[in-house]
C-alpha cells in the first residue's frame, strides 16, 4: 500500500478532527515470521523463501547454485532438490556477487542469504521445515510480505442519511453502545458496502419498494409467497439496503449490491439448502450471505437455527469454503444452544463438547434496543453465537405483498431483525479492507473480529446473556485487521483410482484433501488439459475414446487458489467389444435383428447380412460397446423369423459361427478344392458350384496357367462344403460335363487329365 500523499493525509486528519490512531493487531499467516516490536508493519507469508547458510558453507554468491548445494551432499537439501527438480536457489541480494566480499568485507554476511520460491503445488511449511532440518541451513523463513500502516482513502460516493427521512429513527445505526456505529464506516471507501454483493436466503419481498427498486434486485431462485414473508424480506432487505436518497429509510451498507434466493419452491415445500448453494454460486469470495430462517427439530423446546440439519449445514460449508461469509439467524425458540442435542444425542452447537459440528457461519442472537443490551426473552443463547443485533424497535420498510411499493414500520424484531444489523457490519468490513487492501477477510477471520469481546459491545451480562457482542465499526476500524491471505495449499488428493469406466467414460474418485481454510473445489485435467472441477471427491469424464488410455490429474484447490500438488493416474477406457457372427444361409438374404446384451433392439426386421468371404455364408459385425455379448434373431426380411422358439440367440464377444440354430466359436470352416487342368482347351474355364451350392455363371471361371508347364490351376473356397462339382469348357460354347454326369473334386488339390482325376499335383 502506497501511503497517500502528505497534503491530503493533512486534510483527512483535519476533517475528522483526529487523527485516527491504526494499531493494527497484527495478524500473522503461517509460516511467516513476525518482525518483533515492528508496529508499522505487517506481515504474511509471501511463496518466497529466505534461506540463510551458514557461514562456513562457502557456496558462490550467484543465482541458480543448486549443483553447488548438490555437491555438498546433505541429505536434506540433496532431497529437496531431487523432489523439486526445477527449484532455483538464487542470490537474495541482487546488488552483489561474489567479487562484492573481496572488496567490502562487511559485506560478507549477506552472501549467506538466498532465496527460494516455493514451487507450485508444494506446502511452504513442509518445505520450511526441510530447510530448516539441514545441517547447511542456519534458518530458512517464508519472506514477508510487508504492508504499510493503513491510511483508509475517504469515501469517494459520500452517503447522505440527513435526508432519507426516517433515518433519525434508525437509532441502531448510532455510536456505540447504542448501536454499529455506521456513519463511522460510511466515511471511508466501501465502508457503505460498496464493491460487496450479498443474497438475503428467505421468501418474500417487495422488490419495488419505493426505498430499495434502485437496486434492482435479482430473485436468483426459487418463488415468492404473499403477505407476511414479502414483509419480512423487506424489512430484512430495508435495514441493510434502504437506499440512500430523498425518502424513507437509510440502509446500514446502502452502496451493497443486495440479491435475493428463496428456498421456496412452487408446487412443493421447499429446499433451504438449494437456495443457499444457488445463492453461494452468485457470489464471490468476500461476499455476504444473511440467512432469515429459524426451524423446529423433533425434540427441540423451540426454533433452532437450520444449520442443525446436514444439507444445509453443508450448503453452509459449501459457501464459506469458497470465501463467502455467511451470517445466519440463532432463531427465536429460547433455546439454550449449549444443551441442544441432533437426533443422535450429539452437543453439535456447543463449542465446548466433542460433538461440535461448526458450519463456519456467524451465528446472531438477539438483545434489547436499549443501553445496556439484554438478551431479548425469546432469543436463543449459547457460545454458539457468535453476534448479537437489536431483536426489538427496528424501524425499516415494510410490505403489504411482493408487489408493495410503500409501507415503513416503527419496530421489525426477532433474531430477525438482528441478524441483518451484523450482515451489514460484516459487509461495511469487506468492503473496507476490499477498498484499502484489494483483498477481503476470510469468513473465519471476520467472525473473530466480530466475535471479539475487545473490539464489541458487550451485552449487559455476556456471562448470562450468552449471544456475544453488538458489532463496534468505530472500534473495529481504528484498530483494523489486515486481511490474512491464505497462501497455504491444500493436501495432495490421495488414493486416487478409478472405480468405475465405459468405452466412452472414466469414473474417478479420492480421498479429500485438507487445508487450513478450507478444500473450495478439486480440478480434473485430462492430459493436462483442465476438463471439470468438483465440489465431491469424485468426477466422471466422458464422450472419450474406446480403448484408449489417459492421464489424469486432480489438484485440491482453496478459496484462495491455492492449489493442491497434484495426483495422478493413467488409465483406458475399455475396449469395445465386437461381435461377428457368421450366418450360413438358411435365408438366401438374411436379416439379424439383434440388440447388445441388455441394450436396445434394432428396427424389425434389422440388418441385412452381407454376403462373406465364406462361401454360403453372411457375415455382420456388430459394436456392442462395454455390453458383453450380443441377443439376435434372423428372418428373411419378409416376415419369416427363426427366434429359436422364442428364445432368442445369444452370441458372446468375438467371433461366432451359425449353422441351423446351433452356434461355435470362430469362423467357419472354409475348405478348398485346388484343381491342375491339363490343356486340353487352350484357355479353359471352370464353371463350378460348392457340392449343393450355387454355380457360378456360365462360362465360369478362366482357369490362369500353373506353375506345371501344360496345366491350368484354379484354387476355390467352398466353405464347409466338403467336395466340388464342376464342368469345363474352352469359353466360346464347347464343353466338357463328362457326359453330363460332371465331375467332383475333393477337398485338397487333385489334377484333372482328360477325364482322369487324380490327388495331388501333376
Ligand atoms: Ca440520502
Ligand atoms: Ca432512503
Ligand atoms: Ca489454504
């Protein structure tokens, strides 16, 4: 941060009459080093590391030393370098080589630093705690990222409450005690909720109001219902986002972009946790959800707040995984949250049990609009809660339907009306260190600040009140937080397999990653190229190749894009199987109507069966995909069926041959008759038929010459048929059909002189 110049840091002091002291608390990441008694700065881990060497390790001052390293055989750092095979270790001091010590000795010492940067993927703490484990290594510290002493830029959209008329009621909006102090936020840049969005998770609301149709406000999902919810949604919407003109009300964050997403779903009950993940996917890191809702609970004396129930505890997860703040509604049930107890006996609202469950939101009970704030008798309490608003005297917009455009009322309350009092201190602080620091609080790092009891305002008993503190915005801005930026990924993912493929799919699945904020989402890349990510610990790749292999890769990824070394693992789809069957006719053109074993049939009557290389044989081959055989019947394409008694055919994959209803594997038998011709016609020919077949057209075949001087050959396949019958002739009308009796050839070659048939060749 570049501090503003001299003149304006005079005029911004002067017109707020003191100069506002920042005693930042500083607010360290880990693996950074605190510089002590440093009350300027600030620091958070950069991906650089500092490596000081010892002194007498004696390694040349220049960058890119790592064979030098090597050459020094330390385990430690010989392991490092072998596991990041493209880490550099250069000079820290860019300014001196290793000529620099001959020449200044007092400069020596610095030859000792260099720095590392941490490769992408790798966790800089284990790599810190390697460094640190060598015996060459004096110390090694992530570099700081140094931060200068805030000057908060004065708003550039002033607010102006003195004429939005009802803003002398709006009492909660006032210094503390009384209330948030929001005139002291709006002074500074986003301190109205400028560069914040939020969605307000209920059911109703005039969205045409007079004092909010500016915002034009989205409904994200769901519908609206009449009456009494669009009055609710708009007083909710009202304390938060009264607009800042002329009339009505003023909203606490005015400048916020407010959105809407209702859980209730026409023609059904509802679904709570789709409104919340729809509202989550609207939003971005440092974003805001309020969510104004309260639920019963078998056993439960009273409303507890709908995180009790798992989808919308992990919807709730699902947005503050990915930075999205959430602040919900403790309900108004006078429950004791300490002694509420799930359907299995579990304390998982009681911080201090075992059964904890924490959903990471910023829990609201509600207390007196009055000084010193008491527990209103129907809010819940608990160290659960975190926040506490007025539950009583809220003046805001009211609404008579969702298509109301006036109405105003003297006294909203509930956790109800608390609740959207610390949204909005939640906002005007994002919006804050978003202006001042390009970067917002983790939802984490919010609620401590918010349920800090040195920067709040206590209720009148916190011991027996029980419902934390009433945000401070003056308190909390003159001693800002630096926003921690998280820079420590997540855990590899583990166990990476594939429990499940097609020929045209790869189901992948792991163990979860962990990280120190939170797992927002894992990425697949398929041969590198990113394919999908995954709110789940698995994913299903399609429209891939049959057989073919790839390479996978999954990277945890945090809400800071922090990414996860990777996993990886190469696997193929399945090959397809193919079916083949051979057909002996039976049909003289035959059909197969079939259908992949468990699949879809063809078209009646199916396929025609092309003729084989086989003679007396058709042939089709069939993809039946991952299926694992084939289902078929055959017909002769005009209505006569052979289904085997209506059982059907089944073929496995490969290669089958059918002969009358019976079916073997492979191909079918393909017998040859070779016959030598001795001339005889000076060009004969063959005119033949398979014994019980089909002749060939006259005149037949010209028989080529063999290798035997004198003779013709003529090799034919016959299928399974077992002997040849045929004629000869000189191919112009004279024949030889041995007096009509014709001649018969067997399986094998024979040689065929005047009439004489004899095996073997001539
Ligand atoms: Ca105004
Ligand atoms: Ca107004
Ligand atoms: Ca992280």
């Amino acid at each position: 941060m570049i501090r503003r110049g001299l003149l304006s840091f005079f005029m911004f002091a002067v017109a707020f009459t003191s100069i506002i002291a920042f005693n930042n608390v500083p607010v360290i990441a880990s693996g950074a080093k605190e510089t002590s008694g440093d009350k300027e700065a600030v620091h958070s881990a950069s991906n650089e590391i500092v490596v000081k060497f010892k002194a007498d390790v004696n390694v040349p001052y220049k960058d890119g030393v790592e064979r030098e390293v090597k050459a020094k055989k330390d385990n430690d750092l010989n392991g490092i370098l072998s596991e990041y095979s493209d880490l550099k270790i250069n000079r820290l001091f860019k300014i001196m080589d290793s000529e620099t010590k001959n020449v200044d000795k007092a400069k020596a010492i610095f030859q000792n630093y260099y720095t590392i940067t941490v490769p992408e993927g790798a966790d800089s703490e284990k790599l810190l705690k390697k460094l640190n484990n060598s015996k060459l290594v004096e110390e090694a510290y992530s570099k700081p990222i140094v931060i200068e002493e805030p000057s908060l830029s004065s708003n550039s959209t002033p607010v102006l409450p003195s004429n939005d008329p009802n803003n002398i009621y709006q009492s909660y909006l006032n210094a503390a005690s009384q209330g948030i102090n929001a005139p002291y936020a709006w002074q500074y840049e986003g301190g109205d909720g400028k560069g914040i969005s939020y969605v307000d998770v209920e059911r109703g609301w005039a969205l045409g109001h007079e004092d909010l149709t500016a915002h034009s406000i989205p409904l994200l999902t769901g519908s609206q219902i009449v009456a009494t919810s669009a009055d609710h949604g708009t007083a909710v919407l009202g304390v938060i986002s009264a607009v800042d003109n002329t009339i009505g009300n003023i909203g606490l964050a005015s400048k916020a972009q407010p959105m809407v997403s209702s859980w209730w779903r026409t023609g059904e009950y509802g679904n709570i946790a789709e409104a919340l993940i729809v509202a989550a996917d609207a939003l971005d890191a440092g974003d805001v959800i309020l969510i104004e809702i309260q639920t019963t609970y078998p056993g439960a004396s009273g409303y507890v707040p709908i995180e009790v129930y798992s989808a919308e505890f992990d919807a709730i997860r699902y947005a503050i995984n990915h930075g999205i703040t959430v602040v919900a509604a403790a309900g108004n049930g006078t429950v004791n949250l300490d002694t509420f107890q799930d359907s299995s006996g579990k304390y998982i609202l009681n911080r201090t049990s075992p059964d904890f469950k924490d959903s990471g939101a910023i829990m609201v009970g509600a207390a007196s609009d009055t000084v010193p704030h008491t527990r209103m008798y129907f809010s819940n309490y608990g160290n659960r809660i975190d926040a506490y608003g007025w539950g009583t005297g809220v003046h805001t917009l009211a609404a008579a339907s969702p298509s109301a455009t006036t109405g105003y009322q003297t006294s909203f309350n509930g956790t109800s009306s608390a609740t959207p009092i610390v949204t909005a201190a939640a906002i005007a602080l994002q919006g804050i260190v978003k202006a001042e620091y390009g970067v917002t609080y983790s939802p984490s790092q919010l609620r401590e600040i918010l349920r800090d009891p040195v920067l709040n305002t206590p209720s009148s008993s916190p011991s027996t009140d029980k419902i934390g503190y009433l945000p401070n915005l003056k308190n909390i801005i003159d001693n800002l937080p630096v926003p921690v930026v998280d820079t420590t990924a997540p855990s590899q993912p583990a166990n990476l397999i594939s429990p499940s493929k097609t020929t045209t799919s790869i189901s992948l699945s792991w163990d979860a990653s962990t990280d120190n904020v939170g797992v927002a989402h894992y990425e697949i890349l398929r041969d590198s190229v990113l394919v999908g990510t995954s709110l789940t610990t698995s994913y299903t790749d399609t429209g891939l190749s049959a057989g073919q292999a790839y390479v996978y890769t999954v990277k945890a990824v945090d809400a800071a894009n922090n990414k996860s070394l990777p996993s990886s693992l190469t696997i193929s789809t399945n090959s397809s199987n193919i079916v083949t069957v051979y057909y002996k006719q039976g049909y003289s053109t035959p059909y197969i109507h079939y259908r992949p074993a468990g699949g879809t049939w063809t078209t009646a009557p199916g396929v025609a069966m092309p003729a084989s290389e086989v003679p007396g044989y058709n042939k089709y081959t069939i993809n039946v995909g991952s299926a694992t055989g084939l289902e078929a019947v055959f017909n002769n394409g005009s209505g006569t069926w052979d289904n085997n008694g209506g059982s059907n055919y089944f073929f496995p994959v490969g290669t089958s041959t059918f002969i009358a209803g019976t079916i073997t594997s492979g191909v079918p038998v393909n017998n040859t008759v070779t016959v030598y011709y001795k001339r005889g016609f000076s060009t004969p020919y063959i005119h033949y038929r398979p014994a019980g077949g089909t002749w060939t057209s006259v005149p037949g075949v010209a028989m080529p010459t063999s290798e035997f001087a004198g003779y013709n050959k003529y090799t034919v396949s016959i299928g399974s048929a077992t002997s040849l019958e045929a004629v000869f002739n000189n191919g112009s009308g004279t024949w030889d059909n041995n007096g009509g009796g014709n001649y018969f050839f067997n399986i094998g070659t024979s040689t065929f002189d005047s009439g004489t048939i004899t095996a073997g060749t001539p």
